[in-house]
C-alpha cells in the first residue's frame, strides 16, 4: 500500500480511537467540556503527525501531504463516531407528577434510565427557587402560592452522563 494511503486509512481509523479516547476521559473526569474533547483529538492527531512524518518522510514526493492528507477523513470519523457514543451512553429522563392537593405534589422520575449503566443523581429544580439532588427517583414538593411552575429534571447515570427535561406543573389556588 503507498504511504499516502495508508496514512490517509489510519487517520480514518485514529479517528474512532480519539473518540474512544475522549469518551473514556469524559468518564473518568466526570465530564469534559467540547473544547477540551477538541483539544485532545487535537493532540492525538498532532503526536500521530510526527510518528508519520517521522516514518514516512523520506518515502512521499511531497513531505507537507503527511500533514493534511486523511485530516477531513480523521475528524469526521471522530465527530461521527464520538457522538455515537454519547448517544449510547446518554441516560432517558422521564417524570411524571400526583395531582396537586394542597400545593403539594409527588415526583416520580422511576421511568428514567440507562440503556448502558444505571441512574445515579436526579436533580430536581421545582421553578420556585428550590432545587433538590437526591438518589431516589421519588420526592414530594410543597408549593408556597398558586402559580405555573417549570418543573425541570436532570438524571446523571453512572458514567456522569447527564439528560435533562422540563414540564410545567400547574397550582391553582383550593376552591
């Protein structure tokens, strides 16, 4: 195989590692924000440049292709492939609420889960300033006044993925 494209399906292939590289460092960090998966599928692709140029340099007509050759290749496989794990690996949030009775309404978020581990957190924001973390996925909440509230839930899963979901629950004053 000529060198320019075996440097081009490697980077192919570099790509899903640098994914996979950027997944297990989300795990391990408890999360990483986009700029730092960029910066490490950055230095991947930079340290993998080197040992290219290092190998092939002497053996390509022109030395600057090892540098661009295979990049679109590298990071749309990297793109692609990272997002495809973070879509596994995202936990479902799922609630639903008792009718309300006296300003006090129950939470069950039991119908979260996670296709790949288990749900650790739930976060509860009730919209009236009160925000709550427990392990269980059941809470009951009393609301001061009548209003509409948004009532906003976020379930982190064993691997510190986190999904998010909102609904507006309704108090309306005892008649």
């Amino acid at each position: 195989m000529e060198p320019l494209s075996l440097i081009y399906w490697s980077r192919a292939g570099l790509g899903i590692g640098a994914a996979l590289l950027c997944t297990m460092l989300n795990i391990l960090l408890n999360g990483l924000n986009l700029f730092s998966k960029i910066s490490v599928a950055l230095i991947v692709y930079i340290v993998v440049y080197y040992i290219y140029k290092w190998r092939f340099f002497a053996q390509v007509e022109k030395p600057s292709k090892i540098a661009t050759h295979g990049i679109g290749a590298y990071f749309m496989t990297w793109i692609l492939v990272l997002g495809l794990f973070f879509t596994i690996l995202q936990p479902i949030a799922v609630f639903t609420h008792s009718p309300v009775t006296d300003n006090t309404v129950t939470f069950n978020a039991s119908n979260s889960y996670s296709s790949t581990g288990y749900i650790i957190s739930y976060k509860w924001d009730f919209g009236d300033e009160t925000i709550t973390t427990l392990a269980s996925s059941v809470i009951t909440h009393v609301y001061a006044t009548p209003e509409n509230y948004t009532v906003n839930l976020i379930v982190t899963n064993n691997y510190g993925f986190s999904t998010a979901i909102s609904e507006i629950v309704v108090v309306r004053a005892p008649e």
